[in-house]
C-alpha cells in the first residue's frame, strides 16, 4: 500500500508541474489532421477489437486515481494492425472521479465512463525520441477531446505534446517519459508484445 501512495504522490507532482508549463512553449504540430485521419482509423480498428464502442471487453478495474485519467481505470494492451502497420496498443478506460468504487463501475460501465486514453506504437521513425507512441484521448462515444494549447483549439491526438526542447515537453509524452524502463509505459507488468 506504501508503495502505491509514493507512486501516486510522485505522480501528482510530476502533473502539477506539467500544468505549469508555459502555453507559448514552442511545439512540433499536434492535433493535425492527418493526427485526426489517423486517431479515427485507430477508434474503428479499437471498435473491431472490441477495445473500446458499444460492446467492449472487460478486465478488472483498478483504483487509477492520477489526473487526467479516471479515478479507477481499466486497461487493455494487444498488438493491433491499423492502416497495414501492426503495434502495440495500451488503452485505458477511465471512469469517474474520487470516490467512486470498483462495485459501481461493474455495476455501470457506461454510466461511469469519463474518457479513453490510448497509447499505439506507430511504425519506426515515427517519433523515435519518444518511442514512436502515437497519444489520443477519446469521449465514451469516439470523438476526440479538444484542448486550448497557445490560444488555438486542438485536438488531444498525435505527439501530445512535443516541444522543441526537452524543457518544452508536457502532457502524455512528457508524463510517460518519467515511467522509467525507458518504454514510457508506467505499470511494470504491461510488456510489449511482439508483433
């Protein structure tokens, strides 16, 4: 239980001082449409695989409890093919705010669903510095979260978010770079599995 606690207070840390990054910090395109083009893609290859849509797999619900994922998660990792490129996939489901229980959510998945968060492993070169993850944040229903970022209105899909500089970093990749192990995934018994 220790453990988990100084996993969560580090955490928190780490997201409140993503939160104030500077909104002018110079950042390499994001929320572009070929990211749209490709995170739709994504949700109906998700939707086939019964990772996300109307009629999804579950797995057993886990207190989450780190912003801006759900209080209790659940998280499914495969290969998935999209567009002819097969990688691995990390999706997971976030349900609720402080306070709602593991019972709950079985009880009413949809009821509870807040948002799904996806990390995909794109082809080589994609973004190699950052282990070539492709980010995107859903609603329950497919479509993608927007964000105010400098003053514009994007989409929460692509490199989320990649400045310039490692100082300019924030959101997912700046995040999950902090996991350790270097693959930016923070539960340590999700591996990548070959594809």
């Amino acid at each position: 239980m220790r453990k988990h606690h100084l996993f969560i207070s580090g955490l928190m840390s780490l997201l409140l001082a993503c939160s104030q990054m500077p909104a002018t910090a110079p950042i390499y395109p994001v929320g572009t449409d070929s990211d749209v083009d490709f995170a739709q893609l994504l949700w109906q290859q998700l939707n086939q695989e019964k990772l996300a849509g109307p009629n999804p797999k579950t797995v057993e619900p886990i207190i989450g409890a780190a912003p801006p994922h759900g209080w209790i998660l659940e998280i499914l990792k495969q290969s998935l093919t999209v567009n002819g490129h097969t990688g691995f996939v990390i999706v997971k489901r976030n349900y609720g705010d402080k306070g709602l229980t593991i019972a709950a959510v079985k009880e009413d998945r949809p009821r509870h669903l807040r948002s799904i968060t996806v990390m995909y492993e794109r082809e080589d070169g994609y973004d190699t510095e950052n282990q070539n993850w492709f980010w995107v944040k859903y609603k329950p229903d497919g479509e993608i979260f927007r964000k105010s970022i400098a003053g514009k209105n994007v989409a929460v899909a692509g490199r989320f978010i990649k400045g310039k500089t490692v100082e300019g970093n924030g959101g997912c990749i700046y995040c999950h770079r902090s996991a350790g192990g270097g693959d930016y995934i923070f539960y340590p018994d999700i591996k990548k599995l070959n594809k």
